[in-house]
C-alpha cells in the first residue's frame, strides 16, 4: 500500500462540530474583528437570497447546484451543521435542495440550471453533502452518497481525471480537482473509495504540473501555460490525496507565492473567488510561514471588496461570490472536516 494512499484510507475525521474542531492557535490574530464581521455579513446575505426550496439566486446561475453547495459550505464554516447553529435551517434547506436534485443513479444535477459543467456541480454538490454526513449520519444521506461516489469512480477516463460530463471519455485538471475534493471528503465520512481511483488521480494531477510548479489545463497539447487558479487547485488535489511532501507540493507553493494579494502579479490571472478559494487552503495546508503571509493579505483584501449589501460580486453570480468569500475568510476557524489539517 502506498504511503499516500495509506493516510488517504486511515486518517478520519470524527466530526466537523466546533467541539471537535482541531483549534489553530493563530485563530485569535488571524480572524481579526473585521474579517469575522464581513464573514457574518456575508452569511447574512446568503440567508436572505436563499429561496424556499433551499437553491439560491434567481438569475444567471440561479438553483445551480454547485452554487447551492458552496453557500452550505459557508455556513458550515462558520461553525453551525444541520442539528445546531444559527444556520442550521439554512444547511438542513441545502441538503434537501441537493437530494431533490440528485437522481436514482447518484448525479446531482439541476437540469434547468445555468452550468460550467454538470461535474463541477456535481462534485462541490457532492463535497457539502459529505461534510454534513459526517457531522449527522442520515441513513438517506448515507445511500445517495454512495451512488454519488459510485457516479464519480465510474465516470474517470484512462488518464486518471474527469470532464464536464459523468462520462469517461476526457480529463482537464479543474473537473478534476473538484471530484478528488468529494472523494476525500467520501472517505473521511467513511464512505468507501477505490485506491486505484486515488493512485489514478494523482497520476494525472502530477502529469499536469509544468516546470515552472504551476499546472496547465489538459494533457492533450503540450506547451499550455501555467496559470493561477488551475494551480492552486491542483495543489490542493496533491494534498487531498493524501499527497503531503514532494518537489511536487514545494515547487507549486513557490508558484502561487507571485500571486499572494499585493504582489505585482496578484489579479492578472482570471477566475478571482475560484482562484483564492484553492489557494487559501493550499496555503492552510501548507501551513508555517506561507498560511501566515497569506491569509491576512487575502483576509484584508475581501474585507475591502465587500459591497455595501454585504455581497462580494463575481460573473458567475452574487451568491457564488458571497459564498467563496465567506469560506476563505472563515478557513481559520477550522470547522470543515476538509480542512482539518
């Protein structure tokens, strides 16, 4: 058995409720009085934009799936779970959204909702719902998850990634990145996931990685450049794979450093919010020196952006923004199993 894949089956989280939350002692400087306002605000926000049956948004990509998993993330992170919190009603209006829109063969998909790619919604749908059933266990939970699971195994092509469809056929590294995040949360809900589906997945992850640590898109086409979101994303995958040392890990960590906010290269690669939302838990994960150089820089950043409503704006829609900003800023807090270090 590899040493990856060993921490990969072996190491477990019990659950993501603050008492059993993994305390970072640098929470009480890093979670200045500002970052944890906005992140309420922004929580607020999401609360009033929720709509009856538990989706969020009413134009461009409203009732995707993914945007509705990424809200319960927010909330989560914040320290409720579907039992208890503040936001507790909010999360258990989530779940039910995401099981409604979940069919008989495990895919979570709103089939009348704006998307980048069914598997993108799929797999972040697939990530909150792991969270939340290692926090309760519902017996419903539990069997939807395993198709959901059973959905993502089937659905990796030869080179060891995933695409927009739930069909084997092609990879790029973004699709990718997402399905390793809901697998990993698979397993640490003890939910059962293949070692050959892992040891494939980071086979292709490491393939895409470039000379200069970042990561180009596909495999297909040689001489495709590095940028910073599929970079950071791709880190993250190395690490949710139970990838933890290695030039691999080293040399992409040195590439995102050039993007930390306030650096001459910070803003010059697109996708804002997708972007941050992978690198700050590369760099949580990272932890030392490079968690503490970049969290306050992205902290204090999104302090600023925030509108007068509350929201942080995105192309993609106001919910989604809201969201990804209030999952950075509250990553300190430690409360998501998937961020447990």
């Amino acid at each position: 058995m590899s040493k990856a894949f060993f921490f990969f089956v072996v190491v477990l989280c019990v659950s993501a409720c603050p008492a059993h939350a993994v305390e970072d002692p640098s929470r009480p400087t890093l979670m200045t009085t500002a970052a944890t306002q906005a992140a309420n605000k922004g929580l607020a926000f999401l609360t009033e934009r929720q709509l009856e049956d538990g989706s969020f948004g009413t134009s461009g990509y409203a009732r995707n799936v993914a945007v509705c998993g990424l809200s319960g993330m927010a909330f989560l992170a914040s320290g409720s779970t579907p039992t208890r919190g503040p936001y507790a009603e909010q999360i258990d209006r989530c779940i039910e959204y995401l099981l409604e829109q979940t069919s008989e063969e495990g895919f979570i998909a709103a089939a009348d909702a704006t998307s980048r790619g069914p598997m993108y919604g799929h797999g972040f749908a697939t990530l909150f719902l792991c969270e939340v059933y290692g926090m309760s266990e519902q017996t419903e939970l539990r069997d939807r998850l395993g198709q959901a699971v059973e959905l993502i195994v089937g659905s990796q092509n030869p080179e060891g990634g995933w695409r927009y469809q739930p069909r084997p056929n092609d990879a790029d590294l973004s699709v990718t990145v997402c399905q390793v995040m809901a697998l990993r949360a698979a397993r640490n809900a003890g939910i059962a996931v293949p070692r050959k589906t892992i040891d494939q997945a980071i086979a292709y992850v490491k393939s895409c990685q470039n000379n200069d640590g970042g990561f180009r898109y596909t495999l297909a086409g040689g001489g495709q450049p590095s940028q910073f979101a599929r970079s950071a994303a791709g880190v993250v995958a190395l690490y949710n794979a139970g990838i933890y040392t290695g030039p691999e890990l080293t040399n992409g960590l040195d590439y995102l450093e050039q993007f930390q906010p306030g650096k001459e290269n910070a803003g010059r690669d697109g996708y804002y919010f997708y972007a941050h939302y992978y690198a700050a838990q590369a760099m949580w994960h990272a932890g030392g020196e490079r968690w503490q150089q970049w969290y306050p820089a992205i902290r204090d950043e999104l302090v600023a952006r925030q509108r007068a409503d509350n929201s942080w704006i995105d192309s993609i829609c106001v919910e989604y923004g809201t969201a990804m900003a209030c999952i950075v800023l509250q990553v300190p807090n430690n409360y998501l199993p998937i961020l447990q270090r």
